[in-house]
C-alpha cells in the first residue's frame, strides 16, 4: 500500500473535468416531477420559465452519464478545488480505533461550504443566456453566499430571500451575502404573495426553506428575464456536487484505499449526493458494495420518519410536484435547529436510491449529540466544523467505535462539507449548557402528513 499522508490534494491537471450523472446507471429511475396543474410528467420546456434552459436540460437528463464541465466554470473551480482529502489520524487516535478514517473537506472558500459547486456553474449558465437576474433562497446562508460570490464573478444581480429565522440568528452571513453585492429579504417577507399569506397564516413564524423557495420563485417569474436556481434537491445540483466524490475517489486511488463506509449529512442532499456519486456508480454497476449512510437531525427527519410520496417543494405550492421523502411542504422545524438541514423533503435521486436499497440507511440525531462531535472534532483535529457537517462527524464517530469494539479495520469516508465560524450561537449555547433537542411527535408531523396532494394510483 502507498505511503498515505494526513492530506492529500489532487493537482489541478488531475481534477475531474466532467460531472456524474447517477440516473444513467440507476436500475431505477426516480418517479417524474409533475406538472401541479395537469398532474403530468413535466417536459423539459415546461421549466423554461422557472430555471435557466441548459439547467432544466440537465434536470431531465437521465440517459447521459458524464456531462463536460465548462471551460469557464473550470477556471473558477480552480481557484478553490481540488479540496483535500484528509486522513483523520488524530480523531482515530482519540477514539482507539482501527478504523481509517478520511473526511473530504469542502470548506475552503469564502462561502464556508460545497455550495460553491453549484453556484458557480448556475450563474455561468445564466450569464450564457443572457439574463437580468436571478433569485434564490438560503436556510443557514452557506447557499446564498455562493450564489451571491457567483454572481458577483459574472456580474449578475441577485436577491436572496433568507429563512427569517437564520437571517435573525446569523447576521454575518447575511451580511457577506450584501457584500458580495446580493439583496437580502427575511423570509416569509411582506414582498411578494405568497410571502403575506404565510404570514396572514402563522403570524411570527421562522419560516423555512419551503418559504422561502416560494418568494423566489415568485419574484422570478414576475420579472421578466429572471429566473429561480435553488442549491440543493435538483438534478441539476447532484450533477454539479458530483465534484466532491469524483475528486475523493481519485486520490482513494491514488493510496490504494476503497471506503467501506460513506456518510454524509442530509438536508436536501446535494453534499451527499456529490459525495456518493461515483462509489454509488460502482454499486450500481455490481463492481463494489460500500455502505451508504445519509444522517440528518432528530428535529427535521424528513428520511427517518418521513413518507416517500409525491409533495411540492415549496410551502407556497407552486413548484412541480416530486416523489421524495417528505415531511410535507408545511413542515417548519423548532426554531432551536441550529443548522442548514431544514428542509421539508429530500433529492428524489437519494429518495430513490434509499426506497430501492441501494443508500443503505438514513440516521437521526439530537443535536446535543451532534454539537459533542463537534466540539470533539474540533479539538483533536483542529477545525471547527459546521451544525450540518458535524451530523456527519457524529456518525462517523460511532461507526469508528463500531470497529473499535469489533476489531474490524474498516474504511470510513465522511463529508465535512463547511466550518462553522458563523454559527457560533449555536456552539455558544452548547457551551452554556441552554442548548435543547427537539423531536417532532407523530402528533406534530400528522399535519404534514394529511397535507400530501393527492396523486391518484401514485401515492404510496
């Protein structure tokens, strides 16, 4: 076996200069979105008004398995990628394992997080296009800060509508978004529909990504020559990630390792996806069988406790329909969630690949217990990660004492997709010891559940 370093990092000559396409080898195909007025499978040019035209291309692709990465969106990754893959000595010595564990480190750039891999091929497409603008939305800020760096890079104006509750709680994130050149709108907001409705509805509420993904679609589609880009869930944003796992796999290779373990924080699932991607190919094509592990928090478990069912992917209800894990579109999480991973329901490519098997389970844990990893972590291995990132670390930590307990040397690969240096209320109040945790009741998800649109001889 090669000498294997504490980090390794690919030259730019040996970054991938394609991205994945995990519906290609899919077995399976994931069900088709709807079209919420007819109820049909949704057509490419049916997205046209919503998503740039070469994104909605790749959104319904699922025959082409590798797709070109722009010459200019290359330039730009090369500022910040490849990211390190780095062997995690010190955590196996704190925990006495022999286990071998690597984490892909994501957090290398302004925007703290792998969000930038999403970003900046989106604002190059619409830059392509020729467009005015653009909107999003952003849970704990990380999106909406690569977004606004991206298209600060290609001169395109952008408004972020931000979960009120992370525009409360985390102001410096919001205010690299303004720096970057980006307006800001606390969401629910008065400024658009749907916004007044929701607040008509829950007067004071925190909002979600749900509502927040509403407003800016509704800005987008009100003003002509905008259009809405979303940095998790979509097809088109796994694609872009693929980045992460394409890389890691690489430099695996290179020091003769194979993960027999891989785990990833989920929200909406674009870092996981990335991350599994081509270990994922390998286990569709029969070649190697790693084990998948998705972990989300106890207080937004849209895989653990949610149903695998058509919903919209908005709380205002205007989006396409698609069959995901889902809490349903109204779910608002506690207030107290301190990170990222709020979102409602899950990518319908992992939604599919954990129905069918192939992502062989999906974890919660309190947030306590996800901040003690943290905290850990960041002692031994001297990065301080992010909420989202840790639930990762948690689980990771266990499996390590898994095989410290068995005796087995098993490879554990785990994505540490940001830092945590803007989330330190959040480390502050577990360190005061205020920090709770919060888990829904059946009660408090039954509203969810009884709100799933109908889909006749669909819905499971």
């Amino acid at each position: 076996m090669a000498k294997i370093p504490h980090r390794l990092t690919l030259t730019e000559d040996q970054m991938p200069t394609q991205w994945y396409n995990m519906r290609a080898d899919m077995k399976s195909l994931p069900d088709p979105m709807l079209n919420p007025a007819t109820m049909k499978p949704i057509k490419k040019e049916d997205l046209y008004p919503i998503f740039c035209e070469e994104l909605a291309a790749q959104e319904m692709d699922d025959r082409t398995a590798f797709f070109d990465i722009p010459g200019e969106v290359l330039d730009i990754y090369k500022m910040y990628r490849p990211s390190p893959l780095t062997r995690a000595y010190d955590l196996e010595r704190y925990l006495d394992t022999p286990a071998h564990i690597y984490f892909k480190f994501e957090g290398n750039n302004t925007s703290g997080s792998h969000k930038l891999n999403s970003a900046v091929p989106q604002a190059y497409y619409a830059k392509k296009q020729g467009l005015k603008g653009l909107t999003t939305e952003t849970g704990a800020g990380q999106w909406g800060t690569a977004l606004a760096e991206a298209c600060a890079f290609f001169h395109i104006p952008l408004t972020v509508f931000m979960v009120k509750g992370s525009y409360e709680q985390k102001p410096y994130r919001r205010e690299i978004i303004r720096t970057f050149g980006a307006d800001v709108v606390a969401s629910p907001s008065d400024t658009t529909e749907v916004g007044r409705a929701i607040l008509a509805a829950n007067p004071g509420t925190s909002g979600s990504l749900g509502c927040a993904i509403s407003e800016a679609i509704e800005k987008a589609t009100k003003n002509a020559g905008y259009r809405y880009v979303l940095g998790s869930v979509l097809n088109q944003v796994v694609l872009h990630q693929s980045i992460i796992g394409l890389e890691a796999k690489i430099a695996m290779d290179m020091i003769d390792e194979y993960p027999d373990i891989v785990i990833g924080c989920a929200g909406g699932g674009s870092n996981l996806a990335g991350l599994i991607a081509p270990f994922m190919r390998d286990k569709l094509r029969g070649e190697k069988n790693p084990y998948f592990i998705a972990v989300e928090p106890a207080s937004c478990p849209s895989m653990t406790r949610g149903r695998y069912a058509y919903d919209f992917c908005d709380t205002g209800k205007v989006t396409p329909l698609a069959k995901m894990y889902t809490l349903g579109s109204g779910f608002i999480p506690s207030p107290n969630h301190a990170g990222g991973l709020r979102y409602h329901g899950m990518s319908p490519i992992l939604s599919k690949l954990y129905h069918d098997g192939y992502l062989d389970e999906a974890r919660s844990y309190e947030q306590s217990k996800v901040f003690e990893a943290a905290v850990t972590f960041a002692k031994v291995e001297t990065i301080l990660p992010a909420p989202e990132s840790s639930h990762a670390i948690r689980c990771a930590m266990d499996e390590a004492i898994k095989c410290r307990e068995t005796g087995e040397a098993k490879t554990i690969l785990f994505g540490l997709t940001g830092t945590g240096y803007f989330d330190m209320a959040a480390y502050q109040s577990y360190n005061d010891g205020t920090m709770t945790d919060y888990i829904p009741t059946d009660e408090d998800l039954a509203p969810g559940f009884a709100s799933l649109p109908k889909v006749s001889g669909i819905q499971e």
